[in-house]
C-alpha cells in the first residue's frame, strides 16, 4: 500500500460547496492584535489593553497560536486593521468567519456590528459601502466563552484547569479561517443538492440575496468528468428556487457505477451555475459539486445506493498536538482522510466535534464515509436545549450537501441528558431532536443517542471496551443475540435501548470499541486497556478485530480511535500520525487482506 500523499492542490476555499473565482475572497488569517480579558469585565473595543499578538485562526490555548494560555480566561479579543479589496459598482464585501468558540461580538470602525452564538458554526458581516469609503476598517472580535458553562455545546473541551480523562484543553475564539469575499449585489447565497436513485435525479435549492428583478434566471450545468449530463435554465419568480434535474438513466449497473458516489469510487458531479440578469448577461457565477449517493436502513441493514454495506470506521477527535482542534496547514485534513483509507476504514465517526467544511471536501472527493455528531453540553436545562438545537440546525443547513456524510448523531452517551431512564422531559427532548432532524434532512439516518438509551434512532450503536476477545464472541453470538444486547447487557452500566425492545429492529453498530493505548509515558497516558509494544498491540488487534468482524448482528463498528488525543493514547496513530502499526497490517485487520466468510457478504463491490 502506498504512503498517504503529503500535497495537496492548492489553497482550498473556505466554503467548498460554494466557489466564486479565487480572485473574489481573500484569507484574513495571520496575525493580529490580541488579549485577553480573564473575568470578562470589557464590554467595548475602547477598554482593551491589546498586550498580545496572535496567529489566527490557532486558538489561544495552543503553542502554535503564539499565545499558550492553558488557565482559565472567561473572554478574549482580537483587533486588525484590513485593507479591502476594490469593489466595482453595486459588489457586496462580507466578512466571514467559519467559527469562533463560543459567543462573538464583532466592530467594525467602532461601529458594533454583529452577535453570533455557537462555537462550531459559521457567520457572515456585510461591511457596508460606508465604511469602506478610506480602503481600510479596523475589526475586532470579541469572544466570550465561559471555561465553567456545561450548558453550551463544548465537546471534549474540559471545564477542569487541565485536561483529565477523555476531556481536552479548551478551545476559545477564532480557531476556523476568515476570510474577506466579495459578491454582485444579486447573488447566490446558498445552495443544497439531494439525490433520488429511485428517480434518477438530483435535488437542487437555491437562496439568491439582494434585490431580485421579476426576469432573473438561472442557469446550470452538471458535469461528470467532463462530460455534460444536464444543463438547465430557470427563471426566478423569487428569492427561492427548488428544481429536479432528471439524468438519462444507463439501466444497466456497469453504466450506473460510473456516476454513483461509493467508498472506492467517489464519482463527484461538477456543477457550474450562473446567475443571468434580465438582459442575460451573468451577474454571478460560481461552482459547486454533489453526487448521485443515496443512504439508509432496512431493518437491520444500513444501505448504500440500495446495497447493504458494512460500515469499517475509525473514531476520530480530530486535534492535532500543537494547534488544537485546527489543522496545523492546508494539507493536514486531506492527510488526515487519506492515511484513514490506508489503514482499510471506509468511514469515520467524527466525535465531539463539527469539522472543517475542508475536511468534508476531501472526504467526499477521496470517498470516506463520515457520521457527523454533535459536541455535547453537559447539563439539561432550558438554555442548554436551546443552545444546542439552534446551533445543531445551523451544522444542517451548512453541511447537508455533502455526500461524504451517511448519519448525523445529535447525542452521544447520553451526554446533556443523564437520566434518560427516568427523566420523561429528557426522553422527549432527544425525540424532539431527533424527528427534528429527520425533518430538516429525510435523507439520512440519524442516531438519536449513540452507544446507549436509545428512545428514538435508525441505527442502535453500542459502546463496548470489554479488552477480551473471548468474552465478547460469547455476547455477539448469544442465542437470540438481539434480546440478549437489549434486555440483559449493560453497556457502561446502561440499558442499550429505552422502551420496547421488539420496536427495535434496526441495525447494529459497535460505535466505539478497542480503545488499546500504547505508550512510553505508562504515567500522563491512558486507554481503555494497554499494550506493552508495537507487536503486543497488533497481536491484540487482530484478535479483536477478527472477533468483531465475524458477528452478522454488527452492520458496522468504529474502532478507538484514530491517533492518539492528549492524554488518550489508545490511537492507531501516534498524535503527530505516525503508525504504531504499519497501515498496510492495519488495512489487514479490517479484511483488506484474507477476508472472513462475514467479509464477502452483500458488499456489492462498495469497498475501499
């Protein structure tokens, strides 16, 4: 197996889904004046002693920031004086931020501008024409972000001075890229693709901002590696259009494999769309792309493009040692999805954390399944369900184009909500966010609360770490295994499922499992259980895997984890992603190798 290439083509844009010419936007990341306000006593720009500089978009609390404030800081700000790019006559300047942990108030000149709540989501400011008159503003961003709040949607990031268990260091203020871009006064601001094999078509919804004539039109073109498969042209009666392009169907499935998006074949369709003014000149054009990709469950089977598939994940964090939870360079992500295809994964289950829409772009484009969950509060109160359903229908409208994602989670082990059992509110409140979800995006399962106390979900996911082999074949191969898992078995101490049982019929995922650290710090470091060298490890490995593999009740499993994570050391890889083990024996593991007789069972040539 080769190793994972190391370049990539060039800087990526921030919104990958939605592309103008690379001349329209302009990154913002580099340095800037910074400080930070521990009791978060300033209220305004005026009142900010600036004592720091900072490289953005690392968080403060990492090295690679220029800051490495690891102790508790309820506020920080930033300030940079931008010199703006020319805009013709009638053009629209905003500028973007992909994410600012946790709240963020925003001036520009002075002038407050704009208040965004969430940490993992992203907003826009439009710079009005007349503050952009001297060709330069000065921003500053305030970020509050209380270290002590279990009640807002925080992940991993620890309410402890220093990181303990499976928590991390906390991540505050800007850790996504800004960027400055710029729009025709009519313009597209925001696009969804769906797909229906049934049908053989794709969805398409467009927002167009601005002041929309009567004779408006669209036009669009898709592309399979070069070769026109449609081209459409709408008029707009308003600021919305919903459309249905019907393909020219092959019929047979050498034909269809051709343009269906899989694991091993991630066929993308190019999009090229044009916003046509009443005179028909272009007033906006950009590029996008999606994919003809359907995903779901019948009964105990997950199915892609109508075919059951069995789910090879890896859990992954995805934090890197000296910049947190932001990539430490433009290639990092695309590394990232490629050495997770090496080691045989078709998927990963992105834990705890909303990634990068750059890490989307290459999954979709290198064919890596990704479960989207997200980050948890830790208490149930009103906020706390406010905060986290306002911003979990924010992660919705920005990612549910692309086809890398097969599931979201909205709850993990019952995190925010900890007496499912005998809490109604708490059981209502879960199947509330989960139909809602169902509701915003039809199109993919949803697991309602992964590893256990399942209420309402498509997919029933178990957290597992027993570390013998032995013992956990006896669980998966019990007589009458599924009544077994759901009555008896306690995993975490948990039930698997909360009400009937035999209303349960859905596919099984060992969502997490494994979890064998290895490392030479036996003290600062910890797993689920330990190896004491590189070829205990694999030994062990194996014979999990080999076990795991082997269980028809199992559509799936996620094995903890991807590389090591602080003080979790239970990776496959080291945190700077050097393998314990080589890829190509890890790839082994996951059948890439001598199958099992489970292996060749209904895979239906979908696999990496």
């Amino acid at each position: 197996m080769t190793s994972p290439s190391t370049t990539t083509r060039g800087p990526i844009c921030p919104r990958p889904l939605l592309r103008r010419a690379d001349d329209t936007w302009v990154s913002l990341d580099g340095i800037w004046e910074f400080a930070v306000d521990r009791a978060a006593l300033w209220v305004h720009p005026t009142e900010v002693a600036w004592t720091h500089k900072i490289l953005v978009p690392f968080a403060p609390e990492t090295e690679r920031s220029g800051i490495g404030e690891k102790s508790y800081f309820a506020a920080c700000w930033y300030r940079r004086t931008i010199d703006l790019p020319r805009t013709d006559a009638g053009e629209r300047l905003f500028l973007r931020f992909g994410a600012v942990d946790y709240a963020a108030t925003v001036w520009i000149d002075g002038v407050h501008v704009a208040v965004h709540e969430g940490g993992y989501t992203p907003f826009s400011i439009e710079i009005p024409p007349q503050l952009r008159a001297g060709g330069s503003v000065e921003v500053v961003v305030r970020a509050l972000d209380d270290p002590h709040d279990l009640a807002k949607p925080r992940g991993k990031q620890d309410w402890q001075e220093h990181p303990h268990s499976i928590w991390y260091p906390r991540t505050t203020g800007i850790w996504q890229t800004v960027w400055l871009e710029r729009v025709p006064a009519v313009h597209i601001a925001y696009l969804r693709w769906t797909s229906n094999l049934f049908r053989w078509e794709i969805g398409f919804s467009a927002t167009i901002a601005g002041p929309v004539p009567p004779t408006v039109a669209l036009r669009l073109r898709l592309s399979s590696r070069e070769r026109l498969l449609a081209e459409d042209h709408y008029v707009c009666t308003h600021n919305e259009i919903h459309r249905r392009i019907p393909l020219s169907d092959p019929g047979i499935d050498d034909a269809r494999n051709e343009l269906l998006w899989c694991p091993g074949s991630p066929n993308l369709l190019d999009a090229e769309i044009e916003l046509l003014g009443p005179d028909g000149r272009v007033v906006d054009a950009l590029r996008s792309y999606t994919a003809l990709r359907t995903i779901g469950v019948n009964r105990d089977q997950i199915l892609l493009n109508g075919r059951p598939i069995r789910l090879r994940m890896v859990l992954d964090q995805g934090y890197w040692p000296e910049t947190g939870m932001t990539p430490p360079d433009e290639g990092a992500l695309r590394r990232d999805v490629e050495l997770v295809l090496a080691m045989g994964f078709n998927g990963v289950r992105k834990h705890q954390k909303i990634e990068d829409p750059r890490y989307h772009y290459w999954a979709d484009r290198l064919g890596l399944l990704v479960w989207e969950e997200m980050p948890s509060a830790y208490r149930f109160n009103t906020r706390s369900v406010q905060a986290l359903t306002h911003e979990w229908m924010q992660v919705l409208t920005r990612d549910s184009s692309h086809p890398c994602i097969v599931a979201w989670v909205p709850f993990n082990e019952s995190w925010g909500v900890p007496n499912l059992p005998d809490n109604p509110f708490e059981r209502h409140y879960v199947t509330a966010l989960y139909h809602l979800t169902r509701t915003l995006d039809p199109n993919r399962p949803v697991v309602g609360n992964d590893g256990w106390e399942s209420v309402a979900t498509d997919i029933v996911g178990i957290h597992d770490y027993d570390c013998d082999p032995a013992r956990m074949l006896r669980r998966y191969q019990a007589p009458n295994v599924r009544h077994n898992l759901y009555e008896r078995e306690r995993f975490g101490g948990r039930e698997l499922v909360l009400g009937n049982f035999q209303e349960f019929v859905h596919p099984v995922v060992l969502s997490e499992f494994g979890g064998i650290a290895l490392s030479p710090d036996r003290h600062a470091t910890w797993g689920y259980s330990r190896s004491n060298n590189a070829g205990e490890l694999e030994r062990r490995l194996h014979a999990l895997f080999e076990v795991v593999r082997a269980q028809d009740i199992l559509a799936g499993y996620c094995y903890t984890q991807f590389a090591d994570t602080y003080q979790e050391a239970n990776g496959l890889l080291h945190a700077d992603r050097t393998p314990k083990v080589p890829l190509e024996r890890i790839a082994v593991l996951n059948g890439l190798g001598p199958p099992t007789p489970h292996d060749d069972h209904g895979q239906q040539g979908q696999e990496v």
